[in-house]
C-alpha cells in the first residue's frame, strides 16, 4: 500500500466519479482506475459499488475513508508542529465566527499584548463551523449555537439577553416590554437562514405560537438596524450589539416571554495542534468574556 494510493483514494471517495477525480488529480483515467484497483486487491475487498459508469463508496470504502482522512489530519498536524517549533512558533490564528461584532474590541485587545500574532477570519454558519472543525481546518470558533462532536470542545462564555428593536414611529416604540406574540404579524429584518443567530430566533417565535414573517434578510448587524431605523420592519438584536454603540439602535424592546437569551461559546478540536499563540488566544478569550460587563 502506498502513500499514492491512499491520496488517490480520498479524491475518488470525495468526488466519486473517476474522469472528475482523474481531471483534479492531472492523470490519465486509466492509471487511476489501476491504482485503485491495485488498493482495492491490497485490502481484498472492493471499495466502491459499480454500476456502469457510477461510482458509490460502499460500506467498506466509508470505514476505510475514515481511517484514511484521521491518516492525512495525523500527519498534517505533525507537520504544523513541527513547523512551529523550527521557526519560533506559529503566529497565525485561523478563526471562525457567527458573531462578528465581537471581534474588533476582542481582537484589538488581544493584539496590544500579542502584536507578532496574525489572524485568518471567517464569517461562517454554524454547520460550515462544525465542518471545519471536524476537518481540524480552522483552530476556533466563535458561535452562539453549541457545537457538538466526538472530537469538538465547545466552552461556553457568556450568556446575553436578546432584545428587540422597532422603527421610531412605530406603535410599540413608547413600550419598554412586549410578550413576542404580540409582533407574531409584523415585518421582521433577520440574519440570513443558517446563521446561528437566526436559528435562536426563528426558535424563539416557534415558542411563541408562530413563523416569523421574514422581509429582509443579511448577514451585517448594523445593516438590519439601519433598516429598521428606515421604517423596514423590526429586528432581533442580542444585547452584545449594544456595548460601546456610538450610533444607538432604535427602540429596544425586552421580551416577557418567551425567555430570550443565547449562550456565546468558543470552540476548538481535540484533533487540532494548538500553536503557543493559539494557546495564548483561548485563555485570552475565556478571561475576556469573563470581565465582559453586560
């Protein structure tokens, strides 16, 4: 069995169509139908099911699949470990998140302490997060959904209230509290389906007896508040948002009932080398959010 084989394998198992894979590979489809084949007598079972020109990895395929992508993280991480020790250690942190508005005050202040660190960021959905993570392709993420997997380790740090806001005309404007049925008929501006945020909303309103009526959707906070100061309609906002807030939303409303809170986490793998500064970065943002006054 060869080191070949085994890359060979993984693009046919992921693309499972031998011309797509022989194409991203740059080899003649003959000498990668060979070489799987030769893998397949090694392990003395087939790996895929064939039907005319179909490919479909069967159950054996997936078993070995899974050994062969922990192989490939396995050695992937040897090597960032080793690179980190032959260079001094590695600066760069690459970091995923559903909340970006925790992310200039936090990095800003992290970076006055550790200048030489440099951040990879990414605006992810929470499955696009679980993904990359599984993948050990990212080294944390920020997330107000918990993230969940035999491998994920998903610390909480802070749960916040969520509020919502109304244009400055509107008949709730002079309120201070609301039960939420009771805008179950207005227009609402939201995060973008997918999103954490938008998950813990759209779960909200199922609690309260109805489906939000959903007429603008965006994945930037200060976008959706801009449009509901227009007169657009009316939006969650978590209570987050609203520190160190030079231009106020409009109109916060606190919610009776149901009970609005998300819990932010920070998450990260077991399978994931952890740089010094990587290191240095989480217990950074434990303490963070532990001084954060809400």
């Amino acid at each position: 069995m060869e080191f070949l084989q085994l890359q060979y394998f993984q693009t046919v198992a992921r693309l499972e169509h031998m011309t797509k894979a022989a194409e991203e590979l740059q080899i003649a489809q003959p000498s990668l139908s060979k070489t799987i084949a030769r893998l397949e007598e090694d392990l003395g079972v087939p790996l895929f099911d064939r039907k005319n020109r179909q490919l479909r990895l069967n159950d054996y395929g997936k078993l070995f699949l899974e050994r062969v992508n922990r192989m490939f993280l396995e050695l992937n991480e040897g090597k960032r470990e080793i690179a980190e020790r032959a260079h001094q250690g590695q600066t760069q942190i690459t970091l995923a998140v559903s909340i970006p508005r925790v992310l200039p005050d936090l990095l800003s202040s992290f970076l006055k302490e550790f200048p030489n660190v440099t951040f990879q960021q990414v605006l992810e959905s929470t499955s696009s997060m679980k993904s990359q993570l599984e993948k050990a392709e990212i080294d944390f993420c920020i997330s107000s959904v918990p993230i969940e997997g035999e491998e994920i380790v998903w610390e909480p740090l802070m749960t916040e209230e969520i509020y919502l806001i109304v244009p400055p005309e509107h008949q709730l404007a002079g309120k201070e509290k609301i039960f939420l049925h009771e805008v179950k008929d207005e227009p609402f501006i939201s995060m973008n389906t997918g999103f954490g945020f938008r998950n813990v909303t759209d779960e909200f309103c199922r609690e309260a007896g109805f489906v939000p009526n959903i007429a603008f959707e965006g994945d930037e906070p200060g976008v959706i508040g801009e449009l509901v100061r227009q007169g657009l309609g009316i939006a969650f906002i978590p209570e987050i948002s609203l520190l160190h807030k030079t231009n106020p939303y409009p109109n916060k409303l606190s919610i009776i009932e149901p009970k609005c809170q998300r819990t932010i986490g920070l998450g990260w793998s077991k399978r994931r080398y952890l740089s010094k500064a990587g290191q240095q970065f989480r217990q950074y943002v434990i303490e963070y959010f532990s001084r954060l006054s809400l």
